[in-house]
C-alpha cells in the first residue's frame, strides 16, 4: 500500500523547542524567536544558531497512564498532535545492508561516518536477534517496524551525507515525517525498556554530535543512562549484558566517549555515566580514535577536578607529567607516525584542558602557550585523510579557547572549515563557541590578574 500524504500540523507531542536560539541563550540576552533566525543575532552581526529540539527519551520512572499499548494492525501508525498517517514499508527495504554473511563486521571503523557506523551496528542488531531466537530465556525482540522507521530515517540522511539518493528510500519521503517517525518508534523501544532501543540511541547522538550544537549531547545520554539502569546497577551485571547483546558493548563505549568530551567542553554538568560503565569501554575505540585509554582517564578527571572536596589534585598532576613524559620525540610522515602523531595530540590536549583553567599566572600562561604552540605543530602534520583526524575535535576546540596568538586561531579556524565545507556541515557551531568562550576566558583571566 502507497503511503498517505503526511502534512505536520502543530507542534508534535514528544518534542519541544527551547524558547531561545542556541547564540542568544549563550550570550544571556532575550531572544525575538524568530525562525529560521533571529533578528537580534542579525542585528548583532552573528549567525544564528537556531533552535535546539530536546527529546525526553524517558519519564522519569514515572509510567504514562492511559496510554495502551499499540496493537499489531496500529504498530506502523504515527500519532502527532492533530495528524495520524499509517505508512508501510518492510524491513528488508529500510534497513541497512546488514547481513552478517556480507559484512566484515570486524573490519568496519563505527566511529567516524554514519553510514559504517549503521552498518556495523545493523549487523550486530541482526546478530543479536538471532540469538534471541534461539534461546528460550531471551527476552522477546521489539517490533521490526520499529527498527525499520529508525534505519530508513538514518538512511535518509546518509544520503544527504554522501549526496547520492539511497534507493532504500524513496525520494518523495518527508524528512522531518521521518525524524518523526523514527523518534516515536524509539521512544516506544524504550518505553518497553527493550536492550536494543540502545542502537537507536546511539544513532540520533551520533548524528546530533556531528551536526548539533557542539558538546551539548546530553539528552541522548541520559535516556541511554535510564534504559541501562533497567538491565544492571553493577559491573557484573552491565559485563553480563554486554555479552550476551552484541554490539552493545561498542555502543555504550561510543555514548561514554560523547558523555566525557561534552563534559570536558560544557563544564556545568557531570558525567551521566557511572564508573562502571567506563570500565568496561571496547578496546577498540581507543584504537579508533586514537586515544589511549591512560589519556582518557585523564580527561575523566579534568571532569572530576569539578569537586574539589573528593579529588586528588596531586595525583592529577602527576598524570599529566606522565603524558607528557610519553610524547614522541620526532615523527615523520609514515603511517605509524601519524598514529603516534594523533596520539601526541590526545595527550597534550588532555595536558591543555588540566592547565588551561588553573588560577592565573605567568608561569601558567607561559605553560600553556607552549602546549599549543606543540599542539597546532602536531595537528598540521596529521593528514586530513585520516580516519582519526575528526575525533581531534575536543583538542582543537580547547586550542580555540586558549589559544592567544593568531597562528593558533587559524589552526582553529582551519581544521573546523575542513568540516564545515561538506554537503551536510559538521560540528557547525564550534567555531562560534570557541569565540564565545575564548572571551570568557580572556576576562576570566583579566580578573584574577587584577586581583
């Protein structure tokens, strides 16, 4: 059956939009809400960072109540405020080519572009559920229609990526009807508190880290947070879990990657995940990205420095000498090196954020200028073509915040450029908010220079 013409009336419920746009909620001023842009940002002579829509993933441990289950003939219908449409569409057809014969699952890097990480993901989904089928004592699969509103919205948008159509999905379908749709789907996944809504999870948070306001994921995280809390409140149980779900272990890995960097660049909020959680990362990540997990750590507790009364400050101290004792002394342009190279920059951006918010002082200043000066030296040299370059974010964006002289901001300007000129940009707004917290910083600084 044809799908129906699907029109939006209303504000659909679920979803909401914050009163003001993203720059002038940053700069503290009032907002005229104009949409797509405000004419106070315009006035101002800045771009308008438009209008963040916020997804409540879960209710708290509070159950709806009258809201029945859908039925089997009602699973493909989407309800919005004022407007219902059934749609149709198998799952062999908006799914991601995920079959476990025709992908090398181990060989794909989940961590850098959408279209591998739905690839990767899609085939340990398919595996998972085929254990499922064959164990009497797995809890039930949720609904494959579910699932399939979710890849053929994240295939639609792949599409656009890339600039090529995907002929999963057809070309007339709505994209916001889609994220719609895609969204009521997961939220029903979660809803039954089903493993698997996770993938869905970590699909919407890494296309919103690639394309939403910079570091600002939290939303994503904390509904993955509530849903793991059904499964396990220990390390035995999440290992347990994790093991016999697969893909789950790379998933949460990913979503704790997202939890820390956001939390090294927002520094308001704490880290939604436990300890526990982080113990038990995949390898593999830090091989991806290029990031040890020791250097890691050390992001971890820049985030913990936040509560003075419980945190050894000597002891972080210490570990940043070690990274910085573990610096290569010389790179050259082979593979290895540029490896070591994207290491080199891990360390030293975890140095950067230790020492960048320490108390004022010329011996600090004069400490981490020469951090960046090395730091800018080190991302240059790194190949743009490289797999790791992205994940180089967090670094940059502290460079772009501490960075005094002008050679430092145009490496800035130009690694967020290389990201900002593709079909679909990437990380939009850093380069905004590395503006707007560099001058943050420069009266922080002036201040306690005054006092």
């Amino acid at each position: 059956m044809a799908s129906e013409t699907f029109r939006l009336k209303g504000k659909p419920r679920g979803v909401r939009r914050d009163r003001d746009c993203l720059t002038c909620k940053r700069r503290q001023v009032k907002c005229d809400l104009n949409r797509p842009g405000c004419e106070i940002c315009k006035d101002a002579g800045l771009k308008c960072q438009g209008y963040r829509v916020t997804v409540k993933w879960v209710d708290d441990g509070k159950q709806q109540r009258g809201a029945p289950r859908p039925s089997k003939r009602s699973r493909r219908t989407t309800t919005t405020t004022t407007t219902t449409t059934t749609i149709t569409a198998s799952s062999d057809t908006t799914s991601p080519r995920s079959s476990v014969d025709d992908v090398d699952i181990q060989s794909i890097n989940w961590t850098t572009d959408i279209s591998s990480a739905l690839q990767y993901f899609a085939a340990k989904l398919d595996l998972g559920r085929c254990q499922s089928a064959l164990s009497p004592t797995s809890a039930p699969s949720p609904n494959t229609d579910d699932m399939s509103d979710i890849w053929k919205f994240a295939w639609k948008r792949t599409a656009s990526h890339v600039g090529r159509p995907d002929k999963n999905v057809n070309d007339d379908d709505d994209p916001q009807f889609l994220h719609l749709a895609a969204l009521s789907a997961l939220s029903r996944m979660v809803r039954a508190g089903h493993i698997f809504a996770i993938f869905g999870i970590t699909t919407f948070a890494f296309l919103d880290v690639r394309e939403g306001p910079f570091g600002d994921w939290g939303r994503h995280l904390q509904g993955a947070r509530a849903l793991l809390n059904i499964h396990c409140g220990n390390l035995a149980e999440f290992t347990q879990v994790c093991d016999s779900t697969p893909g789950l272990q790379q998933a949460v890995s990913l979503l704790n990657w997202y939890d820390v960097m956001g939390s090294v660049v927002h520094q308001d909020r704490q880290l939604v995940f436990d300890a526990f959680h982080r113990e038990y990362m995949d390898d593999s990540l830090f091989e991806l990205t290029g990031c040890e997990r020791e250097t890691f750590q050390l992001y971890i507790n820049v985030v913990h420095r936040r509560e003075p009364h419980s945190f050894d400050m000597e002891k972080l101290y210490h570990l940043t000498v070690i990274q910085l004792l573990k610096l290569q002394t010389q790179h050259d342009d082979q593979d290895s090196s540029q490896q070591s190279l994207i290491r080199d920059a891990w360390r030293l951006g975890a140095v950067l954020a230790c020492v960048g918010r320490s108390a004022f002082s010329s011996e600090c200043l004069l400490i981490v200028t020469m951090v960046i000066d090395k730091l800018c030296t080190i991302i240059s040299t790194i190949r743009q073509n490289n797999e790791a370059y992205l994940h180089l974010a967090l670094p940059v964006y502290l460079i772009g915040v501490h960075g005094t002289k002008d050679k430092h901001q145009a490496q800035v300007k130009l690694y967020w450029s290389f990201f900002n000129c593709r079909k679909v940009p990437e990380y939009p707004h850093a380069q905004e908010l590395c503006d707007h917290e560099r001058e943050r910083e420069k009266n922080r600084r002036s201040k306690e220079a005054l006092s």
